[in-house]
C-alpha cells in the first residue's frame, strides 16, 4: 500500500489557502477583462485590481500605488536587482549581496557583471548569518548603487539582520533591497529597505504571481521595455483572477501569522532536537534562534541526498533539498557552502497552516531508519 501523503516542502509552495481558492474562483466571473479598458466590464476589473492592491499594501505597510504585481517571485527579483542598478547607474555601477542570496538575485548579479558592472559577495557563519562587519565596508565602497539582502534565508531559515544592514546601507546612501519571499506573511517585515519582493505562492497564494514594492523617492528604473502595465514597472497584464487571491490569501496569512508561528515553531524545535538525537552524523544547520517559525534544515553524512529524497517520498513524505542531490542542479546548495557546513544528504523540512503533530511525529519516527538502510545500501554500517 502507498502511504498517506504528508507535505512538508511549504518553502517552495504552500498549499493553496482557502481563502485564495474562494477568491479566485469568485475573480474568474469578474476578473477577465484588461483594467485598463474604459468599458463596463473592464472598470470591474480595474476596481478589483485597486483593491487587490489595497489589500496586499495593507499588510506590508506601504502605500499601494508603491506596489505591483508581477508575473512571478523571480522576475520580481529580477526587477528589483536590474532595475536598482539601472535607476542608479549615474552613482556607480557596484553591488553589493550577501553569499546566500536566491538564485533569481544571483542570476541577476550575474546579467549585471556580464553587462561590465560588479558585484561583491559579503560571507556569513556558520549559522547562515550575515557579517555586517564586512557588510559596512562593502556597501561603503565607491560607486555602489544597490545592495541586497535577503530577510530569511530560503534554505537554513536564518534570519538577517536588516535593520543593520539598512543602517549601514543607509550610511553610505546606498539603497537595500530586500528579498521577503519567506517571510512575508509568516513574520513581521523587516524595516529600513527601500525594495521589496515576495512571492504568493509562499503565503499559500497562487503560483504566477509576484510582489515588486518600490519606496517612494527610489531612484529605480525598469530594466524591460516600454510598458504602460503596473506603472511601468513590469511588462504585460496581470493574472487578475491570481492576483485578486494572492492578495486575499495574503491578508489572511498575515492575521494568523503570530498564531501560526506560535504553533509551528515549537514543532521546527522538536524536528532539530530529535533527529540530532536519534540519527548519528547528521549536522542541523541554521541558528537554533533567530529563524523562521516553519523552516528546518539538515545534512546527513553518509548518504546520497536524491536516494533519501526518494525514499522519503516513496514513504509518503515530500521534502526538498538544496544539496548536490537535485536533479535539476547536480551541485551542493551554495548556501550551504558559503556557511561551511555539512551539504550531503541535505533535506530541508518547511511546515504549512495544515501541517499536524501527528505529521511529525511519523516524519521523525520513519527517519531514522530510512537514513540507516540507505548507508548500509552503500556499505556503511556501524555507525
């Protein structure tokens, strides 16, 4: 028999909020039209986009017309990172981003490099967390126009220090831009940055759609062609329908956010102590404390991560990784490499709103012993 199904890959995608699947199925009767018509149907639309854009400003705390929609997180973080420098091309053509960047911001960097600008990597811990020691002295250099932060490591949980990073950003008037893809709608927002993106389908909105907020007085310029869509932010008209329950689903995560966190971090607590515990040569990564309330990440020696990925799937649980073991990379996490800890047999376990103490406790009582058989299928035994 195949096992009952347990999700516990949330970081990548929540599962759809309830509240975003009433939403967009009520938005498919209303939300086809182009908003930027003048007709009947098409100034529906366009209320339901104000709207939608009040209500996903709202939880943010910024002005609505600071914000757009885009078609994804990644071109969100696309934007952000070109755009910055574009905007600023006349101070410098620097940047400056932390070691762990998503790859979307480090694709970005390198675009910027390859076009003749630089870009400096600043390290963090072992815990994943950024050296503002060396962060100060980057963003202080001559001719930076933009400096990156992500606010929560999307791999080990860590959270970043921004409001410190912005000081010192701040310091050398250089902008910060800031990656919230998970923690918008699961933790407060971090202050001090001047851009800003997230991704719904983090939040258990749909997939396709992305935030791009620019703080009003940002010298920012679009990287993309000429287009009168979301200001001229992003090119093309926005998904409606997805948009209308991104932002319904956004609001929602964000009210229960305190109480969520509150209920899945002492099951994050559980997950590090016992598989520290109970399985031998396994390394738990990120800070113990200052982390996201749903994300848990661990390395086991020994072990093949895309086997163990498998077998945990075959036992019904659905897990990611960000170790060598993908198949769609073949190399070891770079986050896991800038903080110098262990990226074999890499699984990263992220919690959601429907995530049950009986879904752990079968996680953590199956573990152990699918580790165990994978190392003596690879000749390693009495550990």
């Amino acid at each position: 028999m195949i096992p009952s199904s347990v999700y516990l890959d949330a970081a990548t995608a929540a599962p759809l909020h309830p509240v975003a699947r009433q939403a967009l199925l009520a938005a498919l009767d209303d939300g086809w039209a182009d908003p930027d018509r003048l007709y009947s149907a098409a100034r529906r639309a366009r209320q339901l986009l104000d709207a939608a854009r009040e209500a996903a400003a709202e939880p943010l705390g910024v002005r609505p017309d600071e914000l757009s929609f885009t078609a994804s997180g990644t071109t969100a973080a696309h934007s952000a990172v070109l755009g910055g420098l574009v905007g600023r091309r006349r101070f410098g053509t620097g940047l400056v981003h932390s070691a762990i960047e998503h790859s979307a911001v480090l694709h970005a960097a390198q675009r910027h490099v390859a076009g003749g600008g630089t870009a400096t990597e600043v390290p963090v811990d072992r815990l994943g967390r950024l050296d503002l020691d060396a962060w100060a002295a980057a963003v202080a250099a001559p001719g930076v126009a933009l400096a990156a932060l992500i606010a929560a490591s999307h791999e080990v949980g860590t959270v970043q220090p921004v409001p410190a990073a912005a000081a010192a950003c701040a310091a050398g008037g250089v902008p910060l831009y800031v990656d919230a893809a998970q923690s918008v709608g699961r933790v407060p927002v971090p202050e001090g940055w001047s851009v800003l993106t997230a991704s719904a389908r983090k939040w258990g909105g749909p997939p396709g759609v992305g935030l791009l907020v620019v703080r009003k007085g940002t010298r920012w310029e679009s990287p993309w062609p000429a287009d009168e869509h979301e200001s001229g932010r992003t090119p093309g008209t926005v998904n409606l329908p997805a948009v209308v329950a991104a932002a319904a689903s956004l609001r929602a995560a964000a009210a229960d956010a305190a109480a969520q966190a509150a209920r899945l971090a002492p099951l994050v607590d559980r997950i590090r102590s016992r598989v520290a515990a109970q399985v031998p040569d396994v390394e738990v990564v990120g800070d113990p404390d200052d982390r996201l309330p749903h994300l848990v990440t661990f390395s086991c020696l020994y072990v093949d991560g895309e086997a163990l990925l498998h077998a945990l799937d075959r036992r019904g649980f659905a897990v990611s990784s960000g170790s060598s073991c993908t198949s769609s990379t073949l190399r070891p996490s770079h986050v896991l490499e800038a903080m110098g800890v262990l990226s074999h047999g890499n699984v990263r376990v992220s919690l959601h709103s429907g995530t049950t103490d009986a879904d752990v406790e079968r996680f953590l009582a199956e573990l152990p012993g699918i580790v165990a058989d994978l190392r003596a299928e690879a000749g390693v035994v009495g550990l």
